[in-house]
C-alpha cells in the first residue's frame, strides 16, 4: 500500500495533482513563499559576520549560492517538474529507491522543518524584547510563542494561496529598510572595512553553520508543488527570481552594515542590525528594522509550516501515512498536517537559537545526501522520462553538480558537536522503527490507509525508459 499502482495510467510521466478546493499559486507570491522558507531576510546572517569578518561573510554569500543554492535550486526545479505533487522530494526519493527510503527521507526532512520552524517565534521575540520586555522570558514569553503559532496555524488553515499573498506583502515591508539604509549609508562607504579578517579568530563551526542555515532549504518549495499554477513554467522561473533576491537581499545590507561604521567584531550577532540601522539612519530607521524583522520571521513561519505540512498530505496520498493526513478542510488546506507541525513547533520552542540551527542543519544534511543520490539514480535508471524542465548537462554532468554540495554537507556534519550529532542519529534510528510501526498498522486496519487514484504509478518512470531502452 505503501506505493500507489494505476494500471489504467498510459502517460507515466503526465502527473495531474490532486483535485483541491483552495486557488492555486501564481508565480509572484510563489516566488515569495521560497524566499521566506530559504531566506527572509538578511536577519541572522550577522553571526557570520561575528564568527568571520566582513570579507569572509560577504565572500561566502557570494560564493556559496554557486556550491549549494543554485545545483540544490536547479535539482529541485527538475524534480519538482518531473513530479509535481505535494510529496516533493520523498516522491524523488520513492521512485529511485522504494517508499521505505522516500519514508526516511520525509520523517528527517518534516522534523528538520519543524524543529527550524520553532526557531522564528523566538527570534520574532527577541527582535520585540527591546521595545516590550516582559516577552523577554517567563510566562508571557510562553504565552507570546503560542499566540503566534495560533496565528500563523490559522493563516495557514484559511488557504496557501492566502498565505502567498501575505508573504509577497511581509516580503516588500522585509527588503524596503535595508534599501533605505543602502542609500544612506553610501556617502559614509569606506571601502577598506570590507577587507578586514582575522584568519586565526575565526570560528568556522558557526561561521559555516551560519551560511548553510541561510542559504538551504530550496528543496522545500516542492512540497507544495500540486498546490502550484502550471507547475512545469512556474517552478523554474520562481526558484530563479528567488535566488537572486534572497542573494542581494543578503549581500547589501552586509555590504553597508560594515562599511558604513567602524567594525566591531564582537557586536555582530543575532539583532545587531537594528543598531547598525540606528547608527546610519536613526532611531526611526532602527525601528523600522525591529519591525521587518518580527514581520521576516512571521513569514517565515508561515512559508515553513506550510511546506511542512502539505509534505505530510503528499505522503499520506502516496499511502505511507494514515488518510486522515490526505483530508483537507474546506479551504483546501491540509487540517491534520498542519496541527501536527505546530504541535511540534510548541514541543520544541525551548530550545536554544544554536541548538535549533545546529539540530535543523544536521538533519537536513542527511537528507539532502538521499536527495542527491535520488537525482543521480533517477537520470541513470529513467534517463527517457518526461522532464518538463532538464539542467543542461547529461548523467555524468549532473552527478558532478552534486559533488562540491555534497562535499559540503560533509564538512557541516563533520563540524557538528558531538550532542547534535547524537540527536540527530536518534531521530534517524526513530526513523528506522517508526517505518515498520506504521505499517504493522496499516496490516491490522487500526488506521485506514489509501493512495490517491489522481496520481499515476511512480514506478512507471523508470518502466517506460527500461521499454525504451529496450
């Protein structure tokens, strides 16, 4: 039950998704909806520029899109065409490996997600605890977090589209002050601060954490690609359009924020740019950046959690879940995945700002690693299948994409602290026996289990080019 058979499908690769009653996504709050579940803002890149200097920082937001965000952004753009439904990159994994490892890869991958997404109620608070000190902690800290997931569990209830629209509005109050600040800060450039680094004081496990945490994530958006309009067109242009802006979005307001006052390496961590705000353009300026950044991570929120849990209701239509993941309410929206992940986010919102960041990271790692391997294997095994958009280079181009990225994640694993590394090796051992579990209920009929009839049989896209070959 595990993988859905058609027999009747004579199109392999035509994949129509699901009939839904909530309005599909346009490309311009789609494009939004990647922005804020990779980026949203160059709020908390300043602790690279804490762990690094000025040019290190600047360099590796340069640098780095070319070794992971843009091979992670064009696999994405290929796999979500070739399969646009909502399971996104387990329906990847599931057709070059089998459901059991589509299974692994969406448990680590929902629970990397939830654990990021319960990040942003406590930095959203933490921007607000200047101006309003009691959510600095206590009870009323307790109260404000579950206040905002209430919300954004709401906006997310009433409809994704809803949830676009509100991104492309939260998107413009996000980008607006630091365009402001560029402009100010221009006659007060100097040039000689951006060359500034300490080699010998660098901390390099935050520093790379810090770029990776910023600039991943681009996988996420096909979770919701049945929700997408004309996914084939949508989805490239959306993930082009979003990696420039989430890249600028980054490297001016570094580029200001170091050139425009003396640098002080120590002040630079989560926050400071508020200040460095107020020094350039005053308090009115200051708080104008408190404000974008509560609103970035509210957008946040929301892109996250919608992701999260449309990628539950992908996999309970390919049957790996109970059904009750499948049902959407009456806008659409899938009601069980998204109590679940905000369930988790209230679960896990004590957590620590590095704790979340080095945990979140670990795990996406891990299965960025399967995905990978998913898009090789699938270019070797179904190298005739329908791929509505193709990167440009063949089988042996396309596993050298995924070496330096790859390579990479080798590196923020290998810098991962020995508590991280033990949690997120339990999460993947949970995996392990969640996957039997459910199914040993799926055989005794506790839960009803069923695939959806609207999505053809996975297993045909390597069929039909094994028949081609042939």
């Amino acid at each position: 039950m595990g993988e859905n058979r058609n027999p009747n499908s004579t199109q392999v690769n035509e994949f129509s998704s699901p009939p839904i009653r909530g309005q599909k996504l346009s490309l311009l709050p789609f494009v939004f909806l990647i922005f804020y579940g990779v980026s949203g803002g160059p709020f908390g890149v300043e602790d690279a520029v804490g762990a690094a200097g000025p040019l290190l920082a600047m360099a590796g937001f340069l640098v780095f899109p070319f070794i992971w965000s843009i091979p992670e952004a064009l696999v994405t753009a290929e796999m979500a065409t070739m399969f646009p439904e909502n399971g996104g990159y387990v329906v990847w994994a599931t057709a070059a490996f089998g459901p059991f490892w589509g299974f692994q890869l969406g448990w680590a991958k929902w629970l990397a997600g939830v654990i990021d997404n319960a990040l942003y109620p406590v930095l959203f608070l933490d921007y607000l605890k200047s101006t309003i000190p009691a959510v600095g902690g206590g009870p009323p800290r307790a109260a404000a977090v579950l206040a905002l997931t209430i919300t954004a569990t709401y906006l997310n209830y009433r409809g994704l589209s809803i949830v676009g629209w509100i991104a492309v509005a939260l998107g413009a109050f996000t980008v607006l002050p630091f365009v402001a600040m560029w402009f100010i800060s221009m006659p007060k450039l100097r040039p000689r601060r951006w060359f500034v680094v300490d080699a010998g004081n660098v901390n390099w496990s935050l520093y790379m954490n810090t770029l990776f945490w910023n600039l991943n994530y681009w996988d996420g958006a096909s979770t919701v690609a049945g929700e997408i309009e004309n996914p084939r067109r949508t989805f490239p242009k959306a993930l082009f359009y979003a990696v420039i802006l989430v890249v600028v979005a980054y490297f001016f307001p570094i580029l200001s924020g170091t050139g425009a006052i003396p640098f002080q390496q120590e002040r630079w961590s989560d926050g400071y740019f508020a200040e460095v705000a107020e020094v350039i353009g005053g308090p009115w300026l200051r708080w104008w950046v408190q404000a974008a950044a509560a609103a970035s991570n509210m957008g946040m929120f929301l892109a996250e959690m919608g992701g999260d849990s449309f990628q539950l209701l992908g996999m309970a239509e390919r049957g790996m879940l109970p059904e009750f993941f499948a049902r959407r309410s009456q806008y659409g929206t899938p009601l069980a995945g998204i109590l679940f992940s905000a369930t988790g986010v209230v679960l896990l919102s004590w957590l620590s700002f590095a704790e979340i960041v080095a945990a979140a990271n670990f795990l996406y790692s891990l299965g960025m690693i399967l995905e990978f391997a998913a898009f090789v294997r699938l270019r070797v095994i179904a190298p005739f299948a329908t791929r509505p958009y193709r990167i440009p280079v063949g089988t042996v181009g396309a596993a050298l994409m995924c070496i330096p990225p790859t390579l990479f994640i080798c590196v923020v694993l290998a810098l991962s602290s020995i508590k991280v590394a033990t949690v997120g090796l339990v999460v993947i051992l949970l995996g392990l026996i969640l996957r039997p579990c459910i199914k040993l209920v799926e055989r005794k009929r506790w839960v009803k289990f069923s695939a959806s009839s609207g999505l053809p049989d996975i297993r045909s896209v390597t069929h039909e080019s094994e028949t081609l070959i042939d």
